[in-house]
C-alpha cells in the first residue's frame, strides 16, 4: 500500500501537498482554538477569584487576633 502512495506521490505531488497543508491549517486552528479558551477559563478564574474574596479586617488577615 506505502509502494502505491510512494509512486503516485512521485507522478502527482500535488494531492499530497494539499493534505499536509490542510493538516497545516487544521493543527493551526486547534492550536489557537486551545490557546484562546486557556486564556478565556483562566481570565474567568481571576476575575472569579477577585470578586469572590471576603472583606478580611488586616489584623486577621495578617494573622494577628483582631481583639486586643
């Protein structure tokens, strides 16, 4: 089956060259596919973070008891 390929390959390299750069394209896509929802689910756990804070006395949250 690879001897098959191999010969039309050396005949026509046109198919093949088509299929690496749609594979070219497609592992592009996915790449930023992934790279933008990172970005997305990590800006949404920081603003998660930063709205969901409790508002702490600074005496306790450095440690300190707050009754003295």
């Amino acid at each position: 089956m690879s001897t098959f390929l191999l010969t039309l390959a050396k005949e026509n390299p046109w198919p093949a060259l088509a299929l690496a750069s749609l594979n070219l394209v497609v592992a592009l896509s996915l790449m930023g596919i992934a790279l933008a929802l990172g970005i997305t689910v990590s800006l949404l756990a920081w603003i998660h973070a930063h709205f969901d804070r409790q508002i702490v006395p600074i005496a306790s949250r450095a440690g300190r008891s707050a009754a003295r």
